[in-house]
C-alpha cells in the first residue's frame, strides 16, 4: 500500500502507481490495476465530485461499442476501419478501441450501467455521428455519469486509496522520464500553502481535457483538465488543433443538442439589458422552412462541422456566434413558435417532416412539444433552477470535447517514461470520431495502461530513482513555493481576472473561427502573461492559491494549442472538422457573411499525416508532422498467438 514519509521540506507519499483523476477513465485504471495484482496504487483527485465525467451529458449521451445485436455484420476490423478513417487517427489506436471495446462495455454492465437490451439479451444499438453501423447505446442524458459512480463503488469496496482535494501542480519529470508528482493540499487550513510529493514509478494521468481553457465551455465549471503540466514535463501534443463545438447553454453548462432543437423553439438575440428582442436567423434565409429546416437538423448535427455551414445546418453555429460577438446574448425560446406561428410544417424538408409527425409533434408551443417527445429534457433545467415553459435559455457556440491530446502509443503511453494519458487527457481521435467513442476510449486506454504496468512496470520505485526525486522536488518547491508566496504577498484578486481574460482570448482566436493575425496576437499575449505571472498575479489567501496553478496549467496547454493552430495554417491547412480557418483565396457560401468567414474546405490530403508538437520549458513549442501509423495486420493464426501469449501475455 502507498506509505507517507517527510521528505524534501512536504509530506512525501510513495506508492508504485499514482492515478491522477477520479472520471471514469482514472476510476477504470485503478480498478484494472487492483484487478492485475497492483496494491501499490493511489488515486487522487482535486475534487472527487467534480469533472466532466460525472457532471455532463446530452439529451441522450452515447457510448460507441461493437455492435451486440442483431444480424447486421460487424467486426473489430470493421470498427478498427470506421475509427481509422475519422482522419489523423493511428491504426494500432483505432484497432486497440475497437478490439477491447466489447471487454470495456460487458465490463460495465456488470458493474451495473443499466444499458437497454431486448427480451432476448441483446444490446441493441442505433447509429450516431461517422457511424455506419448500430453500435451506439445510451442510459439516457447521464450516462458518463452513471458509469463513473458503478466504478467508484466497486473502487471503493476493493478498498483502494483516494487522496481527496489535492491538485497536481507539476510532474517531476527530466524531459524523458517520470519521478513523481508535486501537489497542492487545496484542504489545508492556515495563511500557508501546504504542498504533498508524491514519489512513484507510474502516473496514470486521466485528468480529462483541457477544460479551463477557453470562456465559452460546456465543460462542467469544477473541471479544468491539466493538459499543460504533462506538455511542461516533455510529453507531446497530438492533434491539439482537432476540438469539438457546439451549441450549448450558458448556465448550466449543458449540450443543446437532440430534442432541444428538434422540436423548432424560437431562436433570438437581444441587447444585454434584454432590450430590442429580435430573431435574427430570418436575416440569412428567404423562406422560415428553410430555416427551421436547419434548426431541426442541429438536433442530429450537433457539433459545429464546416461541411456543413454551405447550405448546412453549421450556419446556424456561425449565425449565433456573429450575433454573441456583437455584444448581444441568445436564446432558446419555448414558450412562442418561432416567427409568431407564421410557418408550416407541410412546408419542412422531408427528414424533418417526417421525424415531427412519426413523433407526434406537429402541434403547439416547443415546451409542448419538448414535453412530448423528451420530458426528462425539461426536467434537467427545472432541477437547476430553469423552467423552460416561463423562461429562455442562454446559448452560446461552446468547446466541447477534444479530439487531440497528449500523444501516446497502443499502451497509451505518453513520450515520457513512466507517464500513461487515459480518457480525455489522452489524443487518441483525429479530426472526426464517432459519437460516443470518447466513453469508449476511456474504458480501453485505462485497460491498456494497467495492463502494461502490471506486466512491465510493476512495484514501488527503485531507489536509484531516489537522488532525481529528490533534486526535481527540491526545485519545483523552490519554483512554485516562490510563485505561490509572491502571490500572496501581492494580495488581491488579480488571478480571478487573469483567468477571465485567458480563457475571453481562446475563445476569440482559437475556437472555432480561427484565421492567422489573431492566432499570432493571442500566442504573443499568452507569452507575455505567462512569462509575468510571478510579478503579476495575486490571491487574497493560501485557499485561493489553486487558482493560480490552474491558470498556470491552462497558459501552458494555451501556449501549446495556440502553437499548433498556427502552424497548422503557415503548413497550408485549410478548414476541416469544427475549426474554420479564414482563407482569403477561399469563398463564402452567404455573400451577407463577414470576410473572417471566407475559407476553402480540406481536400482530406491531411488525414493520412498527424501533428505532434513538443514544449520545452523556455516556452518554446515545435511542431512535427508525420505518417498515421496504419491498421496492423497482425498473426491471427491460434497457435502462434497463444504460444507468445503464454510466453509474454502480447505486452511489449
């Protein structure tokens, strides 16, 4: 079990596998590692009710698996194939989630996730976003969450140890390898901030997406990812330019996708004091089924996809993004038909018309008809203070999830010795991803993971390992003691405002418009900032101090992601995925649309090649480009595989 020693002027835990995140990645590799025989495991967390695993959703939130029914044929090969070709995605990745995805899922189900299946047992599917199959399955609008609390319980009667309210601040790393962990005691009482070290031979870092980094977020407010101290201790970024974005509403954070569009709500914009209410979406269009046409589509459409702004339902994206960079704020309205009732549903286009009248729909208010076809969908707001049937809903176009991440191999492995990336934390997708496939991911990194340390790397650290422990700890105390002491000295709520204007910037040049000149003054700004923090940032009390080293974290990931944005654009990249890149010598599907919006679509010439970019800690950040590694062709003849898996267990 992990031991505590005083070392090094803190606290010092040793243990043989720190777990960093309490998700349903982070609970996952605890339990496979305590299922291999690892008893030498700690897993810690900033706040254990926290997190995006825990606290998002959707109307209905997918998980992507083999398909389990029917006679529709299906293979991991197939599957392997359908993740492949998302573009800028590793073939032995793509093989490894679809191989292990029937283990990951079976897995939870028997740790009682209520998926549905028919009478006869099987688990029956439906097709999501890039899935030419039926392999997605759902619990309904908490299904990530559902997952993350049945493994924290079987965690919790295994009786592994979870060390609560403690923020990594930096990986003791060389560059090449790992030796522990610095973290703050965000419970600690006093005028002094109270540091813990963790010595140990492995971090499983499943500390989710960058969550923090941008304004306009779905991510739930108490998560914030550490994406940038892994980048900051030598690991590589992959795909960091791939994100996700949608609709979604401001308070709560919360995906405005399925039924909360289908059901045509009226859409407005108004001045910040409410006044001069109007609904602007009828600028673009000629004909309201043309625009509701679009607005239905959102529903299936979610996330913001530049194939789809010509002539598309991602118009509406750019059309509510325009309208929030006026300075006005929109809203879901469901209370009125949009246009005064002035339109007909005769009048749709076919999926739509259909969709409303097999669902019973085509009748009164949207509340009417969100009530109709998803109550639980009304009822999420009303629990949080929102009654959709006597007021609008705040939304804004919003970072979801991220596609890249901290590069890693088919043990999920970051460049790092000793350093796993699981979940989110890890760029395991490229530039599109079935939905769902991010649960699943999660599920079959962390198992990948603890398999590759109980076969390879298992046990307490060595002691020659002890000298660069110790000198790494002694100089990230001196370096964020100081940065923490100077912040206190300096007092005030400088942080709060440093936060608002980092992730205000993101949002503005590294979201989903992004062209050249403002990528290169919002890189130069992070610079600057992080480069002044130590002179520039002040908290009222030790127990704000974790504001600082979350801002720290976030300014390092800005710096690399804004990095590579940039130099996706000087290498020729045009516009692809949720990210639309001003091109001059591109066109504009509206010719009523501001120039930003000219672009030029990829031609999909890219999608065979991945970008990774390294950091150095003089803030420096390169970026190299190389081939996708393909689907391997491995042995699948029996008596070869089980004579090495006798020998090896296939764990190289």
């Amino acid at each position: 079990m992990a031991r505590q020693i005083s070392h090094a002027g803190a606290d010092t835990i040793v243990c043989g596998t720190a777990v960093v995140g309490s998700g349903a990645a982070g609970y996952s590799a605890a339990l496979r590692l305590w299922q291999y025989g690892q008893r030498d495991i700690l897993l810690l967390t900033e706040n254990r009710m926290a997190g995006t695993s825990r606290n998002t959703g959707s109307d209905k939130q997918t998980y992507y698996k083999l398909t389990l029914s029917g006679d529709e044929p299906d293979s991991v090969g197939e599957m392997a194939r359908t993740l492949f070709q998302g573009g800028c995605v590793d073939g032995d990745i793509a093989l490894c989630e679809a191989a292990l995805s029937a283990q990951g899922f079976l897995r939870l189900v028997e740790l009682g996730v209520p998926f549905p299946r028919d009478r006869c047992g099987q688990f029956v599917g439906y097709k999501t976003d890039h899935d030419p199959r039926r392999r997605a399955t759902s619990v309904g609008p908490y299904t990530s969450r559902q997952m993350t609390e049945r493994l924290e319980a079987a965690a919790q009667a295994q009786g592994i140890p979870l060390l609560d309210h403690v923020l990594a601040v930096q990986i003791l790393s060389d560059g090449e390898k790992a030796y522990g962990l610095l973290c703050l005691d965000t419970a600690a009482g006093g005028e002094e901030p109270r540091f813990v070290l963790i010595r140990c031979r492995n971090i499983v870092w499943a500390t989710g997406g960058p969550a923090g980094m941008y304004a306009d977020s779905v991510y739930p407010a108490g998560h914030h990812g550490a994406t940038g101290l892994a980048l900051e201790a030598g690991a590589k970024g992959r795909n960091l330019t791939e994100w996700q974005y949608g609709l979604a509403s401001v308070r709560p954070r919360w995906n405005v996708s399925g039924t909360y569009m289908q059901v045509l709500p009226r859409v407005y914009s108004c001045r910040p004091d409410g006044g001069d209410e109007r609904e602007f979406l009828m600028d673009l269009f000629d004909r309201p089924a043309d625009m509701l046409s679009k607005l239905f589509l959102k529903g299936y459409q979610w996330p913001f996809d530049v194939r789809k702004v010509d002539d598309g339902s991602s118009i509406i994206d750019i059309l509510v993004y325009l309208e929030t960079q006026k300075g006005r704020k929109v809203y879901l309205d469901y209370r009125a038909d949009p246009l005064g009732g002035n339109f007909s549903y005769d009048e749709l286009e076919p999926e739509a018309l259909t969709y409303l009248r097999r669902a019973g729909a085509c009748f009164g208010t949207p509340i009417q008809r969100l009530q109709h076809m998803n109550a639980p969908a009304v009822e999420f707001y009303r629990d949080r203070g929102i009654d959709l049937a006597v007021q609008p809903l705040e939304i804004a176009l919003c970072a979801q999830h991220n596609n890249g991440g901290l590069a890693v191999d088919c043990w999920w492995r970051t460049d790092v010795e000793g350093l796993f990336a699981v979940g989110e934390a890890a760029g395991s997708h490229g530039v599109y991803r079935p939905g769902g496939s991010a649960l699943n991911a999660g599920q079959v990194g962390s198992t990948r993971a603890a398999q590759y340390i109980a076969a390879r790397r298992p046990g307490l650290p060595g002691e020659e390992d002890e000298a660069a422990f110790t000198a790494l700890a002694a100089d990230a105390l001196e370096e964020l003691g100081g940065l923490a002491q100077a912040a206190l000295a300096r007092g005030g709520d400088s942080v709060r405002q440093l936060w608002v204007q980092a992730g205000r910037r993101m949002s503005e040049c590294g979201g989903a418009i992004r062209n050249e000149r403002a990528l290169r003054q919002g890189l130069e700004a992070v610079r600057e900032t992080l480069r002044d923090l130590p002179g520039r940032a002040g908290v009222r009390g030790a127990g704000e101090l974790f504001r600082l080293f979350l801002l720290r974290d976030t300014l390092i990931g800005q710096r690399a992601y804004l990095s590579a944005m940039l130099d996706y654009i000087v290498q020729g990249g045009r516009s692809r995925g949720s990210a639309l890149y001003t091109d001059p010598a591109g066109r504009k599907p509206y010719g009523c649309l501001p120039d930003a919006f000219t672009f030029a679509l990829d031609d999909g010439g890219r999608s065979g090649l991945i970008q990774e970019i390294s950091c150095g800690r003089d803030g420096g950040c390169e970026a190299v480009w190389r081939p996708v590694r393909p689907i391997p062709e491995e042995d699948d003849f029996f008596e070869n595989i089980w004579r090495s898996y006798r020998e090896t267990g296939n764990i190289d």
